[in-house]
C-alpha cells in the first residue's frame, strides 16, 4: 500500500507554539489527527511484515513486556520508515521543546498484545546523571497507529511529573491518566516526565511509533551512525541526515578534524557553517 503523501504541515505557528507551551506545563500534549490515514495503515501493514520476516517476538523482561513486540532501528527497514522522523506536523513541535539542533534518538515500534500488563512507570532521562529538575533533553513522541484507548493500553501519564525533583521508583505503584487518543494522532512528552505503557485488557493490539529526540549535544539511545549503513544514510534527504548525527551542534560539537561529518562520511556539501568559520576574519 502507498500513503499519500503530505509536503507541507497542517498546524500553522501559532497552534506550534501552543503545544510547546503545553509540554511545557504539563509535561504533554496530544496533536489530534495529524498523521495521514494511510500512512499509519502503510506503517501497520508494513510492520506486521517485518515482524513476520524478522521473526520479531516479545521480549523476556517486564519494562519491554512479555507479550509486545518492538522493532527498533525503523530507518534501516525501508523508505517507507523515513518520513516519520522529519514529518511536519512534528518535528516542529520537538524543535520547539529542544531546539532545531536535536537528534534522532531511537526510532521504534510498540505493539502491545492482549492480556498485557502494565509498563513499570518511569523517566526516559531517569539515567541520565543531572539534577532534576532540568531544561528538557529529550522530547519523544507516540504516534497512534492504531486508536489509542484505556483499556487496550493507551500510554499512562503522571501530568507534571517533569517539574519533579527526582525520578519514579521503578515496580511502584503511582496515580496515572491514560492518554487517549485516534489513530493518527501523536503524543508528545519531555523526557522527565513519569510515564509508562498501559495494559491490553482488550482482543486486539495497540500500535504506535516511538519518535524519540533528544538535544544535539547528548548521546543517542539508539547509534544511529553505527546502526546505519553509510549507503543507506548516503539515500537519506539533508534533514534526515543531520537528525541521525550527521550534522554539528552549535557549529562545533559532532565535528570530524575541524570538518563537517556530513562531507567527511557522506560525501555531502554542509549547509551550515562551523564555529571557526565566523572567525577567519579580524573584527572590523
């Protein structure tokens, strides 16, 4: 199947903006309706096909879920995988809880069977060694393949949690909202903020893509310059590029012998400068 395509977003700059000011204070929004009916159906139907290629079965740990199945490192999987990243009704709202510098931090899918319990609530920063709170560093969204519900698994929020001092006692037990939501919608949530997966008490699984970003100066969950071959990132549009770390933070961090990653490992002219580009030049 073929999802259409989208060139340009539907949200306009100010309901940007409203979001971003949502995660902000609470710690989550959810943009309604954004994501194309057929692309989530290209996405469900393609992922059905990997599991059945790859052999994908539910992990043996609890955090995973015993009866859910993941399939991580998407970008490697087909072109299909790569406008999810950079999709513009997005990736604008991760830009404005980071910056326009973030990174691809791990892309994934979660499919949560019937008869699954609850994920163990936690903070997707909870190992990172700062003290909380802190500015946001990571930004992931959960997009609805499938309807998200309460009872068939629907993400479990602690609303304002990210403002917190620390992080959630892995196995406890905490008060939790699910977020609900249609298929095509998208969950976004800062990385402090105290979260887990729901429990399928339904028939049927519930399926999403986690989105993940995090800020361009820290290290990424999944290696994305590893977990890619070169020739596979070689294919990838400019943007897509530079969100999996072909790219420079602030014109510095990220750089290869004073050079820019992208024209050293993928043969790419740079579009931006570097640091001591705005140097070369006495004052005058």
């Amino acid at each position: 199947m073929e999802p259409e395509t989208v060139d340009e977003g539907t949200l306009d700059r100010a309901e940007v903006a409203a979001h971003v000011e949502e995660v902000a204070k609470e710690g989550w929004t959810v943009l309604e309706g954004v994501i194309e009916p057929g692309l989530c159906d290209a996405i469900a139907e393609d992922l059905l096909r990997l599991e059945r290629d790859l052999g994908i079965v539910p992990a043996e740990n609890f955090f995973e879920g015993t009866r859910t199945t993941r399939i991580y490192n998407l970008l490697v999987h087909g072109r299909l995988y790569e406008r999810i990243p950079v999709h513009p009704n997005v990736l604008p709202v991760a830009e404005g809880v980071l910056d326009p510098g973030l990174l691809i931090s791990s892309l994934s899918s979660i499919a949560i069977g019937p008869d699954e319990t609850p994920q163990p609530i936690h903070a997707d920063d909870q190992l990172i060694p700062l003290p909380k709170p802190h500015v946001p560093i990571i930004c992931n969204t959960m997009w609805a393949i499938t309807d998200f519900t309460d009872e068939n698994g629907a993400t479990r929020l602690v609303p304002g949690t990210h403002l917190a001092d620390h992080s959630p006692d892995l196995g406890a037990r905490y008060e939790t909202i699910p977020a609900v939501m249609s298929k095509g919608s998208v969950l976004v949530w800062v990385g402090s903020l105290w979260h887990g997966g729901g429990a399928n008490r339904t028939d049927t699984r519930r399926v999403g893509i986690a989105m993940n970003y995090c800020a361009g100066w820290m290290r990424q969950q999944e290696n994305q310059q590893l977990g890619i071959p070169r020739e596979v990132a070689r294919t990838f549009p400019r943007r897509l590029q530079e969100l999996v770390g072909y790219s420079l933070y602030n014109g510095l961090l990220g750089h290869i012998d004073k050079q820019h990653p992208g024209k050293v490992v993928l043969g790419e002219e740079p579009p931006e400068q570097m640091l001591w580009d705005y140097a070369k030049a006495p004052p005058g």
